[in-house]
C-alpha cells in the first residue's frame, strides 16, 4: 500500500489532452507537484462533478506549481467522447485499462473492477505528500484539494482549516 512519505510508483499510460492521445510518466512530471487522481469511471453519476471541479480549477493548480492528472479504467477512446460531452477537460485523462496502475497505488476496486476515488498530491521529488481515498458513492473537495495543495507548499505547519495569509508554525519540511 502506498503511503505518505514513500516514493510514488512510477507509470507510464496513454492518456488524451485537448484531442491528442500521448504518453503520460511520473518522471515527466519531476520538479513539479502533480495531483494525481482516480476515478471510477466515465459517463456515471459523480465523476463528471469531480471532473470538471477539477478543470475549472486547472489554472489555480497551475498557478501552484502543480499539473493535474485523471485517471480511470476506461478507454482512451472513451474518454475522447466523455470529454467532448463534458464540454472539454483542462487536463489530461489517462486510461488505466490493464489496472496495472490503479493496482500500484492500491486503489483498484478488484471485484467492480474499477479505481476508487482517490486523491495523491505528489511532491516535486516523487515522494507521495497527501492521499485520500473515500467510499465511491461520496464526490471529493477539489477546493479541500487546492487548499491542502497550497498548504503543503508553504513547507510550514498548517492548521486545521487554514487558508493562505493565514498564520503557520515553524517551517517543517523542505524539498
């Protein structure tokens, strides 16, 4: 199991971005945080609330110094449809077809055969810096994402419920 502080395994996957299917790896996102997270599949009742929280946000995560990555079971032809149903997606979605990946950060449903929900925020060395994975039924906070985000990158002691400005204790982590 994956857990905060270890490296974050490393994928390689086929993923679609603005109309163009690419290769997507950890080690392409080095020097950078990556929020990298799952879902359980395309054309359902919650992903698309996720989904496209997480695009109307794309430029605050970039404004963090962080890329977005999405990452279901489906196709990658599947998420070319669902994307242009969505109106469009800031960000890539990667298939994780053959579970390897899902797997890897055990959050692989094994008997629906799909990824749970769940959230990784990895740090600019490839180490796992915050991860949640919730029951599939509940939508996550892409705010409560951002926020724990911006958090992390003051490198200090954040607070319940803090908020950038606010105050923070003594630096704790450097990267």
């Amino acid at each position: 199991m994956i857990t905060v502080g270890k490296s974050a395994p490393d994928f390689t996957l086929k993923g679609i971005y603005r109309g163009r299917i690419g290769d997507y790896t950890l080690k392409s996102f080095r020097r950078k945080w990556l929020v990298f997270f799952f879902y359980p599949a395309d054309f359902t009742f919650i992903c698309p609330t996720e989904v496209v929280g997480f695009s109307k946000l794309a430029a605050d995560f970039r404004a963090e110094g962080a890329e977005l990555l999405g990452v279901s079971v489906d196709s990658v032809e599947t998420h070319r449809e669902w994307i242009e149903e969505l109106g469009g997606v800031d960000y890539p979605l990667l298939s994780d077809a053959e579970k390897q990946v899902s797997r890897a950060y055990g959050v692989l449903d094994e008997k629906e055969g799909v990824s749970q929900r769940a959230t990784f925020i990895i740090n600019p060395v490839a180490v796992v810096s915050y991860q949640v994975v919730s029951h599939m039924n509940v939508g996550r906070s892409v705010e409560e994402t951002l926020r724990v985000l911006k958090a992390l990158r003051t490198e200090r002691l954040c607070p319940s419920d803090w908020q950038p400005g606010e105050q923070t204790g003594d630096t704790a982590l450097k990267y």
